[in-house]
C-alpha cells in the first residue's frame, strides 16, 4: 500500500509555545489509521495544519508522493481531504440537503436545482445508512445525526482522505456501529481515513495502525496487533500506566440530608415523570442512550427548561418557577455537555472563565477582587492541571480538554451543593479522566452531591452509588449498591430482564 | 512570553500621531491661554467638543459590549434636548407645560435625564425581554424619537435664555469647560461601575456567549436593561449638553447622525462589534480622535465635503490595523524575528 499523505517534519508554533515539532506521518489509502495523544499533544493542531486551517511553520505535506501547498480548507478539500470536527459543525439555520451540497450546489440557468440538490443529497445520505428528508431543517436534528450529515457532505466531496476528529463523541452504540461499518466500507473503497478518539475500544475494534503524538512530538508509528492497551496508554502518557477502569469502589456517602427530590417531574414532549432524591455527598448516575432524556432531566432540575409536570424539592423547600440563577444560589451547578455553545466564554481570560460563577453566586456587587481571583485560578490550574498555566491567557486559545478542566475550576469554585455534570469527560484524555472522578471522590468525602450523567459506563459505574437508567424519556430502572455493574446497566437499558 | 498589547493601542498610536502633526505643522495649535478664568486653545477645543460623543459613546461601549448597539442615541439626544427647552421656555400648548420644575436648573436636567432613561429602558424592554435584535429595536425609537421630540416642541426649535442652564453647555469651572468636566466625570462614574463592581464581567459575559452567562448564574436580561438604560441616560445628559450650548432645542437636527460617530469612536477604541470584550479606555481614545481629525481638518482649512472622506480613512486605517488578520500577521512576524 502506497502513502496517499504524509508529512515530512511538521512543525508549529503558537506565541512561541511549540505545539507540534517535526513531526513525520504517513496515511495510505484504504487504511484507517488512530491518531492518538492526551490534550494537548497536538493531534487537533495536526489535522488543522492537514485541512489547511492553520499553515504549518516548516515541514512538507505530501500527496500521493507529490509536495502539495494546503493554505486553506478549500485547498484541502481540492485535494480529496474531508474534514469532520469534533464539534459539530453544520449550519443550523439550513436544510440538511443544503448542509450537504452547500458551495458545490448543481446549478442550472434559474439558479440552484433544488430538485436534482435534494436528490443528490438523498443519496450521500444513503450512504451513510440515514433514513432523513433532505429538507428538514438541520437545528430539528439531533446532535449525533449532524454528525452523520457532516460525514454525508464530506463523502459527497468525493473526498480521497476522510479525517474523523472525535466522531463518536456524540453518538449512541447502536450509531457507532453504524459509523464503524460506513468506515469499513469506505476503507475497502480505498479512502484513507485518519481517526481520532478518546475510546480505547473503538480503536482496536477499527484501526490497522496507530500514530501516538506526545507533547508536540511523535512517540511512534505500530500496527495495532503490535501495541497492546497498557502498551499505547503508556506512550501516551509517556510513563507507566495507572490502571484503567479505575478499581476503587465508589465512595459509600454517610447517611445524609436529601439535598434535592423530585417528583414525577417532567416536560411535555421532552421527559417524563422523572423521580429521584439525592443526598448529601452522594453520586447519583444517570444512565441510557443518547436522547433517552439525561440531559433533558438535568435541565428541569437546573431550571432552564419549565417544568409542566411533578415538583421539585431543594433541601425540603419546595422550589416554584426555577431558574439558572435562583438554582445557582439555591447550590446548584450545571456543567453543560455543550462546551462550545453553553460553557466557554471564548473572548475571556481563563481567569474570568473560572470565577465566573462564583461571582454571579455573590451577585454583582461585591466584586471578587484581583488577587482573590488569581489565587483561586492558581489554585484551580494546580489541581485540574491546566496548560498551559496562564491565567490570562484567552479560552479559546486552550485545547478543548483543557477548555473543560476550566469548566469544571468554575464550578468546583462555585462551591456548589449539588453539581451536575453533564458528559465532563467528554474529548478529553485518560489522564485528565482519571483525574476528575478521583477529584468527585475526594468531593464527595467533603459532603458535595453529584448528579453524574455520562455515556462511559465504565466511568459511571466506578463513581455512582446509585444508577437511574433513562429509557424513552422514562426512569426505568434504579440500581444500588451490588447492583450497579456495565452489565446490568446495558440489561436496563435494553429492557431485558 | 511577550504580553499582547492593549485592544487600544492603535487607537492611542492614531491620536498622539495626530497630535504630534498638529503641533508640528498646524500653527497655534499648542497654543493655550487663559482668558476670563477659562483655559482656550484648539487643545481644549477638541476635549470640549469630543464631549457628546464621548458621552454617547460611554453607553454604546457598554450596549456593544452585551453584543448589541443602540441606534437611537441621536433622537434621544433631541428629545432630552427638546424636554429640557420646554421646561425652561414654556411654549404656549406643549404638553410639559403640567410639570412644575420651576426655573431650577437641576429639576430641569432631572427631568431630561429621566426622558433619556424612559427611552433607554423602553429599548432595553424591546432587546432583553421581547428579544427583539437590536438593531431592529433601536431603529424605533431612532426614527419615531425625532418625532416624539416634535410632538413635544410642535415642530418648533426653541430658544431660550437661561443662563444657568447655558452654564452645562458653555460656561467654565476651574479653567475647564463645563462638558468636559461633565462627560469625564461620566467615564469615571461608568468605569467604577463596569470595573470595581463585576458588572462589567457580566456584560462582557452576556455579549461572549449568552447562554453559558444565563447557565452560570448570571440575569442576561437584567444586564441588557441596564445597559441600554445607562446608554439612554448618556444620551439625555448629551443632548442637554448639546441645547444648552446653543440655547436651543432642534427636534429635527440635534444629535443627527452622532450615533453613527458613537459606533466608530467604540470601535475605533478597540471594542468589537460582536461583544464580549470592551474597553471604556478605549472609548475615550475613540472618541478623542474622531474629533482631533475633525478639529485638524476644519483648522487646516480643509473643505468639509473632503474633511468626512478624511475621517473615514483614518477610521478605516485604524480599524484594520486591530482586525484580527492584520494583528496575527502582527504577531506572527514579532515572533518570527524573536526566533531568528
């Protein structure tokens, strides 16, 4: 099999920090090939450079042997390499027929054929196994089914190079399979296809070679027969390993205050009849598929959606008309799954982004002043592992892990009674992963409660001490103690008994 | 690592270029003298005449910083303007006739101010609780305040003679114009509010990213009202200054277009239209330049249809010298040289 791209030592610099340092790699066509990193390694810096978002500051790009220049998106994507992003990135206000032709339209004397446009559509959409109209509107759809649009536009480019940044990060199992067998197929066809992933698994079960980039540098090339589990996590941690499935039990909270209960809460046309109590220093899990009303739960809780059914009650004060802001100063915290559009404020300083909940909680007045805030970043950049370590720097700047340590500094400062965290280890690596539930551990001790919702079962089993799964928008089940195992969650899930 | 320099910084460049051609090439224009107790010179000049906009854009800064902008500070203007003449001339059949201010200078003023946070508080109604898009909402008042303002002065400018309110607009205290004093003392009140209070966080929040400051806490909708009551109340103290300066009050023509000066000395300043960041310092930059240019061109003769034309290129020098291209390239090039 012949390189159908590689790179000939790729080097980046951003305000002279040195992301990426001369770095070789080779993708051959009909390959899918992991490349994997902990944050801030550079493997989003890379692919930017391989789409042309950004321009590499020495190195050569090669295309099917030839020297080729990549100075922007529309180059990349002259050149056969499609892009799917981490985050998702579709035009909500437009169709899904339109997100997928959109710059390449067929076009006859009255403008766009929208005819021939959906019918073109229709067929990228086959492809990637989705039953959709291709003039529903984008914004309708579900996160995970824009992304499979997203991977619809990209093979409607006729792309030779399919770059998956985080596909899955969004889609529930049965979707992963989906996307696993639109990837075989696609293989066999000959593309070449770059995977990034945070999911040990998905790795294994898809990928014939794994690149490990580590601290802007390329800790080697393997096929994945050759590099086992312990072995790949050891080079991307670049030490030995700690163990993975994190073996320590659930911390057993002391019987406890009820912090919140809810009863039979719910939304028309969003979840139903949803009951739970939590206590203090409690971790409550909630598990299911994606849109089986996780989220949605946690949403009536925190008073961002009203609630049309069932009451909520906070530390045995029934709560009327929630919202975000009476929540929070009731001990609330929301860390949102949505980083991009619900959590950073990408123009702010790190510093701002952390403190920015804990002032609103003492309202507007009373200013939290300069040396206070620098201590508390300090402190919250120290423990979390921040990098890099510049309270000044704006978020947007840092990689996405650690845009969500900074996320989770601003509601751990917040000091929050209840904190729900909604997918926190989402796009980020096994080091920082580890680092979080132990750190909802050791919260845990102090008295905070958890409301953990996460689509790692693994994760949600080594920290709940209770597990309600979610199906169809419906409490189905609730595990404890013995009870709480991936196996018996997946039993719940699927109905089975 | 090198800091990055201010969002101001060329802002700041643009102004003391400006003033070192001035004072280079235009003769008097260092010159200052006192004369009946008051500093006079075209230094002074353009600090007096900067004040309406500053004032203007004092309030702008902080509704550009929610990621709004408000358009009807112009009409505002000619209402606080018109409020303020009625109250003091009395004109036969004018519906403020019912309000008994007497002559008193500060009820007067009390009750332009209170006209400009009517209006501010009605736009904010329209942005933070219809959720109406700013510029759509301001636009209303923009075209419909003139007209309020004509209903209130029958379609009359009016005169008047009151030296005490003539004082806010043209008299001195301690060598400095009054408007100076005024607009500066505007700043200082706004940047203790935006800076040793967190409010100036939550507006900044508000315009970063809407829905992570309503998730963490923050009253958006609370902060747009306020922010576009402040930009009102501006606007008022704007155009009393404006009336009293020439003791009168034209509906039609006070404050025409000085919105749009308003935008450009916040954008100018370093302030992005999109929101988040904003910078009073900034502001007052902004604001100081948009006039030095006009007062340069006006005293080296230049004719005024050539003087806009001159005006918007420096604005437009300016504005790409801090456009994020330009200043990636910027750094990109600083960084470049630190390796080599």
């Amino acid at each position: 099999m012949s390189a159908c791209l590689s790179t000939e030592r790729i080097s980046k610099s951003f305000l002279g920090n040195r992301v990426l340092d001369a770095i070789d790699f080779e993708l051959r066509a009909g390959e899918i090939h992991a490349l994997m990193g902990e944050n801030g390694a550079g493997k989003s810096t890379l692919i930017k450079i391989l789409t042309g978002v950004y321009q590499a500051d020495s190195g050569a790009i090669l295309r099917d042997g030839k020297p080729v220049v990549i100075g922007s998106p529309a180059d990349a994507v002259a050149h056969g390499i499609s892009t799917v992003y981490q985050e998702v990135n579709v035009l909500p206000n437009l169709t899904v027929g339109e997100n997928i032709c959109i710059r390449r339209e067929p076009r006859g004397p009255f403008g766009i054929r929208w005819k021939q446009l959906n019918e073109r559509a229709a067929t990228a959409l086959d492809r990637v196994g989705l039953n959709l109209d291709p003039q529903t509107p984008i914004r309708s759809c579900s996160i995970a089914v824009q992304q499979m649009v997203a991977i619809a536009r990209a093979l409607d480019i006729s792309a030779k190079i399919l770059v998956l940044d985080e596909p899955t990060s969004s889609l529930d199992e049965k979707e992963v399979r989906r996307l696993f067998d639109l990837m075989e197929r696609l293989k066999e066809e000959g593309l070449g296809i770059i995977f990034v992933t945070h999911f040990l698994d998905q790795v294994y079960e898809t990928s014939g070679r794994i690149t490990v980039l580590r601290n802007g540098v390329r800790a080697g090339t393997w096929t994945t027969q050759e590099l086992g589990r312990e072995a790949l996590i050891n080079q991307m941690l670049g030490r030995e390993g700690q163990s993975l499935a994190s073996e320590a039990k659930p911390v057993t909270p002391k019987a406890g205050r009820t912090v919140v209960s809810t009863h039979g809460l719910g939304r028309k046309g969003s979840v139903n009849n949803i009951s739970l109590e939590i206590t203090k220093g409690e971790v409550v899990g909630l598990a299911g598929l994606l849109g089986s009303g996780r989220t949605e739960s946690a949403h009536l809780i925190y008073g961002i959606d009203a609630a049309t059914t069932g009451s909520l009650t906070l530390d045995g004060k029934p709560v009327d008309r929630p919202t975000p802001k009476s929540q929070m100063r009731r001990g609330i915290g929301y860390c949102s799954e949505d980083r991009k559009a619900e959590g950073i404020l990408p123009e702010l300083s790190v510093r701002e982004n952390i403190i920015l909940a804990l002032q609103a909680k003492r309202g507007w007045l009373r200013r939290i002043d300069t040396a206070t805030q620098t201590k508390i970043g300090e402190q919250y950049i120290k423990s979390l592992n921040i990098r890099p370590p510049d309270l000044d720097r704006p978020i947007s700047l840092l990689s996405g892990g650690n845009q969500q340590k900074v996320l989770l500094a601003r509601w751990l400062a917040a000091d929050p009674e209840l904190l729900i965290l909604d997918e926190p280890t989402r796009g980020i690596d096994i080091g920082a992963k580890v680092e979080i539930l132990e750190m909802i551990k050791r919260l845990q001790a102090e008295g905070m409660a958890f409301l953990f919702i996460s689509s790692e079962l693994a994760e949600t089993v080594s920290v709940a001490n209770r597990v309600l799964v979610l199906r169809d928008r419906s409490v189905v089940a609730e595990l404890t103690g013995e009870q709480i195992s991936e196996a018996e969650i997946v039993r719940s899930i699927a109905g089975s008994e | 690592m090198k800091r990055d320099l201010p969002s101001w910084a060329w802002a700041l460049a643009a102004f003391v270029l400006l003033l070192l051609f001035n004072l280079a090439f235009t003769p008097g224009f260092a010159h200052v003298e006192i004369r009946d107790g008051r500093l006079f010179g075209s230094l002074v000049d353009v600090a007096n005449r900067a004040a309406p906009t500053l004032l203007l854009a004092i309030g702008m800064t902080l509704v550009i910083g929610t990621g709004g902008v408000d358009l009807s500070v112009g009409a505002v203007m000619a209402i606080a303007g018109t409020v303020a003449a009625c109250l003091v001339a009395r004109p036969t059949n004018c519906p403020l006739n019912a309000i008994p201010t007497g002559k008193s200078v500060p009820a007067v003023a009390g009750f332009a101010g209170l006209a400009g946070l009517l209006c501010g508080l009605f736009n904010g109604f329209l942005v933070a609780v219809v959720e109406i898009q700013p510029i759509v909402a301001t636009l209303l008042l923009m075209v419909a305040g003139r007209g309020v303002a004509q209903l209130l002065s029958s379609g009359q400018i009016i005169t008047f003679d009151s030296p005490q309110l003539a004082f806010v607009g043209s008299g001195s205290l301690l060598y400095l114009p009054t408007p100076v004093w005024i607009s500066l003392s505007v700043l200082l009140l706004v940047a203790v509010l935006a800076r040793r209070t967190a409010f100036g966080l939550f507006v900044e929040a508000t315009g970063s990213n809407l829905v992570a400051a309503r998730f963490a806490g923050i009253d958006s909708r609370g902060i747009k009202l306020i922010v576009y009551a402040v930009s009102g109340v501006c606007a008022a103290i704007a155009g009393l200054i404006v009336a009293a300066d020439i003791k009168a009050a034209d509906a039609n023509n006070a404050g025409l277009y000085m919105e749009l000066d308003a935008i450009l000395a916040v954008s100018v300043g370093g302030t992005a239209l999109t929101g988040g960041r904003f910078s009073l310092v900034g502001t007052l930059l902004g604001a100081l330049l948009m006039q030095s240019v006009t007062t340069t061109i006006l005293t080296r003769g230049v004719a005024p249809e050539i003087a806009l034309i001159v005006k918007s290129a420096i604005v437009v020098v300016v504005c790409v010298l801090q456009s994020s291209v330009v200043q990636s390239e910027i750094a990109r090039r600083r960084m470049a040289r630190g390796a080599a």
